[in-house]
C-alpha cells in the first residue's frame, strides 16, 4: 500500500498501538473509509463504527491525542486535496450502483499498492506449496472466496481440503490433515466474522498449523490468529458487502503457490488434454 494512500497513513497511525477490541473496531472501520474519516464527526464515526460516541474520544487519546478533535485536525492537515467532500465535484454525478463500483475499484487500487511489496505473497506461496494436504477454511460470507480457491489450487497442488462448513465436524477436519501432514493452512475472512473462525484458527495454530490469512483489514479479529495476513478491503456501498479484491487477492496468491510447485505446469496441461478428451467443455 502507498504511503501517500489514506489508508496507509491510517495504518501507520495505528501500527504498534495496543488497541482494545472497541477501539479495533473503530480503527478498522477508519481504514475502510479512510478517504471520509477526517471530515467525520465523532458521532457519525460513532455511527459507522457501530460503537458509543465516549469508545471515540477514548480511541483518540489512546492514539495520543487530546481527544477526538484535535485526531481529526491532524487527519485533515494530512489529507490529500482530491479526498476533501466536494472537491471534485464528480461523485455526485454518478448513482449508487456506479458508486458501488467505483469504490471496488479503489478497494483494487489500493491492493494494488499493497502487491508493491511482493514479499508476504511470495512467502505466503511458500507456504501453502509445501504443506500437504493443503487446508483451506473459509465459512458464511467468505465460503466462496475458499471454494473457488479450491478449486483451482486442486488443479496443482495434489491434496486441497476446502473446509468451508463449521459445526462440531470442523476441529475434526483440522486433526485429520494435521495428521496426514499438513504444515499450513489458508484462511479466508471477511465481516461478519464467524466466531467459529476464530476458534478454528486459534485451534489451527495449537496444532502446529501456520495460518495465512486473507481478511478485509488489519484489524480483523482473526489478526490475533494469523501467522501471515494480507488485507483486502471488501465493498460496503451495496445492501451486501463485494468482494472484488479479496477474491483477486486469492488467485495472486494462487499464481505465487504455483510459482513453488515445480510441476504445476505439468499439472494443468494433463488437466487440459483430459478435458479435451472428454469434451468437458463447449467450445
């Protein structure tokens, strides 16, 4: 992520903070709107954090701030001139499902920037190249994120489990490839956070798992649970969240795992000349 976006100011602002759940919250939902939160009240930022007006001020005097005003001050004396409401003019010409769009747009930009430092992806393939079987979790609103990982990871990495329905079964389903060898485990997350998934990766974890995972912030409450995590925001402009980036995220993810399988090419030419022979696919 650039360091001129709002949004990676906002987390250097944040980094190195011991932040309680609430003020996580907050700070989360700061980088989710980076671009409107230094002309926020703290009642609207309130609002949109789904806290109390008094967790505000408090999250800005953790931060080291007098109070929420003087937080707000130094987010505006820092703000690039084209994020300040009105001052393009252009957002009001286009409607709410433009919009929409446009803000996945910038949820890849960011991405974007964030992949200029192609070293925690890298590390990342690594990682869920070497480990097999290969598990992948991901429940509720992230399960097809985990599903359509699966589904082309299989096609080179010979042992991918998607988990991707919890119950009692799951911890179950962990063991089980922990005990076949598994080394690592991808986790996809995305709001709202399944509390399952949290417990899955904590368990994960004291079973000797390496957990990467792909979540919309930061502050994601599976960020405690997570030996590698790489952000990608999702959409809020529409009734239910998009997911664009962190879907693109996953299949970079993909191309770096594929970047450590010495046979993955191999792989997918058998796969494709079988599928030729059996004419699995309309032409």
């Amino acid at each position: 992520m650039s360091e001129s976006s709002p949004a990676a100011r906002l987390q250097q602002l944040f980094e190195g903070r011991r932040l309680t759940p609430t003020q996580r919250r907050i700070a989360h939902s700061m980088v989710r709107r980076a671009g409107d939160v230094p002309f926020l009240s703290s009642v609207e930022l309130a609002e949109l954090a789904g806290v109390s007006q008094p967790s505000v001020t408090r999250f800005a005097v953790a931060l080291g701030f007098d109070g929420y005003p003087a937080l707000r001050k130094h987010l505006r004396e820092v703000a690039p001139a084209e994020s300040v409401p009105g001052g393009g003019g252009e957002a009001d010409a286009y409607n709410e499902y433009q919009q929409a769009v446009l803000g996945e747009i910038e949820n890849l930009r960011h991405l974007a920037e964030l992949l200029a430092d192609p070293g925690p992806v890298e590390r990342a393939g690594r990682l869920l190249a070497a480990s097999r079987p290969l598990p992948v979790l991901g429940l509720r609103a992230a399960s097809s994120q985990a599903r359509g990982f699966g589904y082309f990871a299989a096609k080179v990495h010979p042992d991918v489990r998607v988990l991707d329905e919890g119950g009692s079964m799951l911890h179950d389903r962990i063991d089980a490839a922990r005990r076949a060898g598994a080394t690592a485990l991808i986790c996809f997350a995305l709001p709202r956070y399944p509390k399952e998934v949290v417990d899955a990766l904590a368990y994960s974890r004291e079973q000797g798992l390496t957990v990467v995972a792909v979540a919309d912030s930061a502050f994601a409450p599976v960020a405690g649970h997570s030996d590698l995590l790489i952000p990608a925001a999702v959409g809020t402009g529409l009734a239910f969240d998009t997911a664009c980036a962190p879907m693109l995220l996953g299949r970079v993810l993909l191309e770096a795992m594929c970047d450590d399988l010495p046979d993955a090419q191999a792989r997918l030419e058998e796969f494709d000349a079988r599928a030729a022979a059996r004419g699995l696919f309309a032409e």
